[in-house]
C-alpha cells in the first residue's frame, strides 16, 4: 500500500494563496507580462477551407507606417519538423481549414498591425472541400488508437447473440454537436528570440509539454526554448498542447530578435485555432433481462477529425467500464474532414460518451419499469469489465444512494410528465458520472531550505485557475511537517524542474506525489533541522499499484428540470453532483471545480453548439453572443458534495484528481430530468425548447 | 482603439449633420453606439467617417403635441423609461424597454439608432410599429413624415437616403385608459427576441373591444401587425376563446428561420404570447377603465 501522507493542512479549505494577487490585478498573465520595446502581431488567416495561395501582395501593409514586417510563406522562417502538421506553419503555400494561419503582420502597435493584416491581398486556387460529418459516410476509418492511447475498438462475447436473446433492448442514436472551450483569457504568447534562445509567456497548461512539443519545430534544444506561465486564465484542454499560434508567435519573434512579439488570439479566432471537441454520433444498443441485468453493451462511435492532422477523441472507453455484461463492444470510426483539428476539451471523450450511454441507462430502466438509481446498482460491476483488475475504490452505488437521499428522490413520481405547476412540466433525472485516475510520468520537484527558514519548493506545474498554487503548497507543507507559511512555491516555468501538463484531471496526483518524493528524501537526507541552503530534488516514484487496480472516479449526478408546456422553455432551479475521487486536498477550491464542471455540463446540455457552415467551413456563431455558454442566471441551486474517503492506492496524498469528473454526466442528467418532466426523449444535445415541443 | 481607422465629425446642429451628411462619402451616423461600436470592432462595417450625434442637443427630448408624444432621436432609452409622461401615458413603452438590452446599453442607446439599425428583434421597432408612429426625417431638402409602414422597408432596411437621418418619432398616444402588454422570449434576457409581442387595446363602456393592436416582433424581417387578429377582436366581447382564436393566426406568419430557431417554433411561440399579452392587455384595461372582470 502507498505510503500516505498523514492530513493537517491537506484537507483544509485554505483560500487561495494567489487570490489577493489576481483580484487586485497584480498576477500577470500572458499578455501582461511588462516587457521592454513590444511588437503586437496580427495574423493573416486563409479565407478557403481547402486549396493553396497563388498570390500574396504584401506591398500596401508593408508601406504603412508603424508595420515592421509582414511574414509569409515567401519569407518566414523555417521550421525544422513536420510531425505535427497542425504546427507546420507558413512552410508552403497548402490550404487545410478555414482560417489556418498563413502570416503575420508585426507592428509597433496592436491597431496598427490588424490595420495591415487587413490590406494583404490573397489569391487563393480553391479545391472542393468537405466538411459535413455524417453516419453514412463510406469513408470512415478506424484510427489505430484513441486518445490518449486506448484500442479503437473492443469486443467481448457475442453481443449479436446476446441482443437477440435479450428480454428487453435499447436501440437509439444520440449526437453531440460540435463544441468550443471558451477560457476567459484568450490563448496568447508573447515570444522573444534573442542569442539563439526563444522564450515564450504563453496561456498554456504545461510549460514543459509546449516545450517538448516546439523544440523539435524550431529545431532548438530544449533548453534553448522557456515557457514561462504563472497564472493562466482558464484552459480546459484547449490550452492542453501548443497551437498554432505559439508556432506563429515564435517564427515572428525570429525575424525581430531581441523584441518581445505580443500575440493574443481574438475570441472569433479561438472557433478555429483553438481546438474543439468533436461533434459526436453514437449508436447504442443495450440487452437486458427483465430484471434489468445487463447481458449486451454496444457503442458506436462515429466522429471527426482534420484531413491533416488526426485527433480521435475517446468517446466510447468509458462504457468498457460503466456497467457490468458479459458481453460488450466499443468502437470508434472517424470522418477526415477539412476543419480545424478537435482536441482536448473537458473530459474529452467521457462528456460525450457518458451523455449518450447514461441517456441510454435510463431509456432502459423506462423499459424495464426499474427505477434508474436500481438499475445502475443492479449493474455495478464487482471489477473493471475490461480488464478484470480489481478497483482501487469504486463508490458509484454509495454516490448514488447519497445523492437520492440529499436530493429528495424518493419524491420522484414513477411516470413521466406527472407534474405539473403553473404552467412548468417538473422533472427529476439522475447519470453516473466516472474519470480515470491518470498518472503521467516524468514529474520532479526540487525542496530548497532559505535563509529565512522557508522552504523553497519548485516544480513546473501549472495553475489554470484550479487552485494548484494553493494545493501544492497544502501538500508540501504536509510532506515536509511544517506549517503552510514555512512553504515558498515556485511553478509555472519550465526553467523548474520538469512537471507534467495540467490534462486528464492528473495535475495535482502526479506534482504533489514528486513534491511529497522530494519531501521525503529532503528529510532522509538533511533531517528536522536542515542547515539554510540544504537542496534535494526528486521524481515522482512510479505508483507499483497502478498496475494491479483499475482506478477511476465516480459520481452521481442529479437534476430537476423545469419545461414550459407552451414554450418549451428549460430551468434547471436544482443540481447536486456527489463525488467519490479519493482525497479532496483543497475542499473551497474542489468545490469550485466540481460546480465549474456541473455548470460546464448544464451549458453543454442546454446551449452550446457550434454551428459549422458546410459550405465555408467555418463555425457562424463564432462569438459569445450567439454561442452562448451558461451565466449566472442559468444557474439555480447547484451544489456538489463527496465521500469522504481516500483511495490508498493511488499516491501518498490518496487522490484521484477532480477537474474533469464534473461535466461527466451532467448533461444527461438534465436530459434524463427533460424527459421525466415531458416524457420527451431528447437525444441531440443542446437540449433547446423547440426540441421539447417538436 | 479596436475599431478600423475612420475621420471622425461632431456636429453641433442638425443643420451642420445635414451638412456633413451631404458632402462625405462612406459615412455612419453614431448615435449611442450599441449596435455600430461592436459593429466597428468586428469590422462589420467599414466607414471612412463617423458623424458623431451625441452632441447635438436639439436632437433629445420627450414632448407631447396634442394626443402625440414626440421623442428626439437621440433621446436615451433610459430617459425615456424614466419620463413621467412615457410613464404616466405610455406604459407599453415602459415595459417593452425592460427588454432592451441591459440598464448599461439603455443608458446610452437611443430610439433613433435603434429605430434605424431597424433590427428585426428590436423591442422600439415593434412599439412604434404597434403606435403607427410617424418618422420625422430630415435631409438636404428639408424635413419629410413617414409611418413607420413604410418606414420599415425590409430586414435592417429603413427608407431613409444616405443623405438624410432621423430627427424624431411621434407615438400617437392610446386612450387614457387603455390595455397594454409587452412580452417577449428570448435564449437570454437582454438577448435579440425569438419573439416579442405589443399589444395596445381599448374598451368600450359595455367592455367589448373598440380597438385592438397587436404587433409581432422578431418573427419576420420587419414588425408584423396581426391585421386578421385585430379585425377579429374590433367589437367583440373579449373572452380567452376568443384571444386563443386571435393568437392562432400568428400560425400563417412566414416566420424567420435561422441556424438556432426553427421558423415554425417562432410560430408556436407566437402563438402563445400573443395569447397571454391579450389576456393581460386585457386584465389591465378593465382594472384602468374600473369595471369588474
């Protein structure tokens, strides 16, 4: 069993240590680092969704005063790899997606330079472009695996056979549209080359993951690149991987060394160069006996991805290990279109997957007349289905069972559309929830006791607004037994000792088991009573009960819905999300995250959808007044909770990480709830109010 | 500055923004800016000049001429929900400027640059639709009325020349005792309508209907007056059949369509609105006159 570390400052709701600084605007982020002589970059961004540029007439913005350079094709830098070809830019003349960068203005001022952005003429040889998702391709393909790196597909038993001997069978299609993270702080770099060294403040989730990705680009070592990020304003996975635009910032600080390049993205131009999550088709047959017991699992995925570069988002392994069946499979099939590439965004593949599989759950205990609290306990599975190991603490039932009792379930009517106040259809609608517990490698933390008997701990981590300067602080005063005050964090550069990106809700497992390895040999090598300037570093240790516990999260979700019976109108006065992820470090800031990701989800299953213009390419609603994402006044009374427990197995702190369990279920619960209130199935998200009256 | 270079003008007089009007090439009149700054800033448009109204005093102003108020283009929306005349007389005005935009954009938008952006979804679009409000417009030949019929040429198209702008609107007044109701439903309050509804009516001492207006909004291109529902309701003695039978015709209206509301949902949407705005139209017109409901 790991060693834990024993609680008194973890576990504590400590507010946030950077709370004063970001308030009173003095955390700088990105843009605002104070840097001498700026330059302000513009991009010029293709017009076709497919084809190449035949002509570039720079002449007019190059005249313009306050334009220091245009960068194009004919006279950017050049790259040194194209593995990544969503980060090969201005190498040649292709076309892949609407909006691709294929330039860039640099100017002493920010007006300046989208004054002349807009003066460049290009002249474009288009092709016919395709970019209609749509289950009746004849050319999906199997990607060989899925992200991160889960088989494609999975097959076990014979669910043909066992679906036509099922006493009772779901056979629906659901789809998700297609959806953009909206970070309040843009994606922005400001990039300075100088003596051979390229630097980059940048909004990025992993200063070292963005370095490891761009040096083999710009073809420098990596200690030739630094990535420098203390405060992020929000990412989502959007900010999970370098971007284009960290690729433009770069080559344009290249051809002005010596001056800082400020490039900030426009949120139009986040609809495109900012990842998205993909839009979603998902077929799902379930068998079942009369009694409700699983006995056939199918999910069916059909997706997309850009022609030129491929991201298969794993919508379906969170059924291969929901529920219990001898019999499952799970496959994914992609479309290569010529769109932007998807990426990361919340829980990619679990917050599409779970909505339409826990959607399915309860079309199912409508079928076999279950209530679809027994249903899912019915099915819960004594260990992983797939791959057989034990789980290191699955409390979905005890979730379940908790949720009910808080939220009032037992008042649930059994039928559907049986209530009925002023006007308003009510409804009440339950979904699991679940995320892995990921444990990425290769973090390491270095402890440094000052001269004013303070502890400087110092890992390149990274705090997109989660909380991690004040969680990493928690864990450490606790694996060096001093009090918080005693603790001097540094994080949020990749000039620290390496730290792995903040994705897969595995931030907080992966740096505060290498702060807690460092603590540890800190001790064992320079005791209680260290003398000012003794130093340790240390790895995160591999976890040696990772390979014997399948380890994963859980949640139940609960929502009431409100449908106006003339205008289909939706509220959502009540959500209550219970969780179990092992230990909560911070509960004030975990509560944030596990509301942010509800009220994620809420949105996701009411509002967001972008609308993406087949004959263009292009998202139309590309702003936040038309893709609307969930307010202040969307939100009733929302409230999360979680077992108290920790998972022993996992690392010395017993979590399992929380940034994205969240939004995983809390779409369908809401649709779940829309169909208890009307007796409406909605199986296409956002769940708008002609969809309720249709 | 986010918005793309232009020459910026700020007239004095309405004479001198005539002026300007006449003689500059590829001009945009900004009057409180709601709608045309974002516009700007998303580059939209793209003026070369900006003949800048906001310090044309002559230009605001709520008046009452006769049974007409008249309000100066330039009037904020705030100032007029906060008029006691608008109060006091209009109250439709009131309520339907609850629902335009936010107590920040009211603050600086006018009923002229609204009247003029005509958007569709525009709440003082569908008053003065419902009012047969009479545009004054003033242009180098001197000043001209329109009704806002004709003023509302088609989708964010008014009949004015580019060398004219509006001066004011005059809002015939309803009786002193008559029924109102404003309602709308949009994705988000402050939001463009999905569909909004006016509705103005009047009763006779028996309580039956002597007038009615009903005014769609946000359902087509430009307001549309229910004309068939109102010749239904002229004269009849109202009861919730009866409006029911009046709103359904909000089912032949070729509603707008777009990438998020389906044209028949502004339909049914309508349909209920218009329902329940008569039914309080209604309820407060028999509270005004005193009679037992």
């Amino acid at each position: 069993m790991t060693r834990l570390l024993e609680p008194r400052a973890i576990g504590m709701p400590l507010e946030r240590l950077d709370g004063h600084a970001k308030v009173t605007g003095t955390a700088p982020y990105a843009f605002e680092h104070a840097l001498r002589d700026p330059l302000y970059l513009y991009p010029l961004e293709a017009a076709i969704a497919r084809g190449r540029m035949t002509a570039i007439d720079t002449a007019e913005a190059e005249a313009l005063a306050g334009v220091v350079a245009v960068m194009t094709p004919r006279n950017a830098p050049r790259l040194a790899a194209d593995d990544d070809q969503e980060l090969w830019l201005l190498q040649s003349e292709g076309i892949h997606f609407r909006g691709q960068l294929v330039g860039a203005v640099i100017a002493q001022t920010p007006e300046i330079a989208r004054h002349a952005a807009a003066l460049v003429r290009i002249a474009y040889e288009a092709e016919p472009h395709d970019a209609a998702l749509a289950a009746d391709r004849d050319d999906l393909y199997k990607p060989e695996q899925v992200n991160p790196d889960y088989a494609a597909d999975t097959d076990e038993g014979d669910v043909e056979a066992a679906l036509a001997a099922a006493d009772v069978a779901i056979d629906a299609t659901y789809t998700t549209p297609m959806e953009h993270n909206n970070p309040m702080e843009p994606h922005t770099t400001v990039a300075i080359w100088e003596g051979g060294v390229l630097t980059l403040y940048d909004s990025t989730q992993g200063a070292h993951s963005v370095r490891t990705t761009l040096a083999p680009v710009f073809g420098l070592a990596p200690d030739k690149i630094r990535i420098i990020a203390p405060y992020v304003g929000g990412g989502f996975g959007s900010k999970g991987t370098a971007h284009a635009h960290d690729v433009l910032a770069g080559l344009a600080a290249q051809m002005v060394p010596g001056r800082p390049v400020k490039f900030a993205l426009t949120r139009q131009q986040m609809f495109w160069l900012a990842g998205y999550r993909t839009p979603t088709i998902q077929r799902i047959r379930l068998g079942a006996g009369r009694d409700g017991r699983l006995t056939a699992i199918v999910h069916e995925v059909i997706e997309q991805t850009a022609r030129f570069k491929e991201f298969a988002e794993q919508t379906a392994t969170s059924t291969r290990i929901m529920y219990a069946s001898p019999n499952r499979r799970t496959s994914h099939r992609l479309a290569k279109l010529d769109v932007p590439v998807p990426s990361w965004m919340r829980a990619p593949g679990e917050t599409p997957g779970m909505f339409a599989g826990e959607v399915a759950m309860d079309e199912l205990a409508v079928a076999c007349g279950l209530d679809p609290i027994a249903l899912r306990i019915r099915n819960d599975p004594a260990a992983d289905p797939q791959s057989g190991k034990p789980w290191s603490g699955r409390k979905l039932v005890e979730c379940l069972r908790e949720g009910a009792r808080r939220f009032g379930w037992d008042r649930r009517a059994p039928n559907p559309a049986a209530r009925r106040e002023d006007g308003w259809l009510v409804g009440m609608g339950v979904a699991s929830s679940t995320y892995p517990a990921y444990a990425l490698p290769g973090s390491r933390a270095t402890i440094r006791y000052g001269e004013d008997q303070r502890y400087v701990v110092r890992i390149g981590a990274a705090d997109i607004g989660t909380g991690t300067w004040t969680a990493l602080t928690q864990i450490a005063a606790d694996a060096l037994g001093c009090p918080i005050e005693a603790v001097r964090l540094e994080i949020g550069d990749s000039a620290l000792p390496h730290a792995s990106v903040e994705g897969g809700s595995s931030g907080i497992n992966c740096w505060g088991s290498a702060i807690v390895a460092a603590a540890r040999a800190f001790r064992g090598q320079h005791g209680a009573a260290p003398v000012p300037g003794a130093e340790i570093g240390a790895e995160m240790p591999e976890d040696p009960e990772a390979q014997r516990f399948a380890m994963h999260s859980f949640g139940a979700q609960f929502a009431e819905v409100r449908v106006n019976a003339d205008t289909g109108e939706i509220r959502v006065p009540r959500m209550l999300g219970v969780f179990s992820a092992g230990r909560i470090i911070n509960p004030r800031t975990a509560r944030s995250q596990f509301i942010g990701g509800m009220t994620m989800g809420l949105s996701m299953a009411l509002h967001e959808e972008s609308v993406l213009d087949p004959r263009f390419g292009h998202v139309v609603n590309h702003d936040l007044a038309s893709y609307h994402i969930a307010a202040h006044a969307d939100i009733g009374d929302i409230d999360a909770v979680w077992l108290d427990e920790v998972d022993p197995h996992s690392n010395p702190m017993g979590s399992r990480g929380i940034g994205e369990i969240g939004i995983v279920g809390a779409a369908a619960a809401i649709a779940n709830a829309a169909w208890h209130a009307t007796g409406i199935r909605i199986r296409d998200l956002p769940i708008t109010p002609d969809k309720l009256l249709a | 500055m986010k918005p793309p270079a232009f020459l910026y003008h700020d007239p004095r007089s309405i004479d001198e923004a005539v002026a300007l009007l006449a003689r500059l090439d590829n001009a945009r009149l900004l009057a409180g800016g709601q709608s045309l700054m974002p516009m700007l800033n998303m580059r939209y448009v793209l003026p070369d000049h900006i003949i800048d109204l906001n310090r044309i005093e002559a230009l605001a102003g709520v008046r009452q001429i006769g049974e007409t108020l008249r309000i100066g283009a330039m009037t904020r929306q705030r100032d007029i929900a906060e008029h006691p005349l608008v109060r006091s007389r209009l109250p439709l005005m009131v309520e339907a400027l609850g629902h335009v935009g936010h107590r920040q954009t009211r603050n600086r938008g006018t009923i002229g640059g609204s009247l003029c952006h005509l958007d569709p979804a525009a709440e003082l679009v569908a008053v003065a639709a419902n009012l047969d409000a009479t545009i004054e417009i003033v242009g180098p030949k001197g000043a001209r009325l329109l009704p806002m019929a004709e003023f509302a040429l088609g989708f964010m198209t008014p009949a004015i020349a580019p060398d004219e702008m509006v001066a004011a609107v005059n809002l015939p007044l309803p009786a002193a005792r008559h029924g109102y109701a404003f309602l709308e439903m949009a994705r988000r309050h402050g939001d463009f309508a999905i569909v909004a509804v006016a509705v103005v009516l009047t009763l006779d001492p028996a309580g039956r209907l002597a007038t009615c207006a009903i005014t769609l909004g946000g359902a087509a291109a430009v307001p549309r007056r229910m004309a068939e529902a109102e010749t239904m309701l002229r004269g009849a003695a109202p009861d919730a059949l009866l409006f029911g039978r009046a709103a359904a015709t909000a089912r032949a209206v070729d509603a707008l369509e777009d990438a998020q509301v389906p044209g028949w949902y502004r339909r049914q949407v309508a349909e209920t609105l218009i329902e329940r705005a008569l039914a309080t139209a209604h309820r407060r017109a028999v509270a005004a006159n005193g009679m037992a409901s």
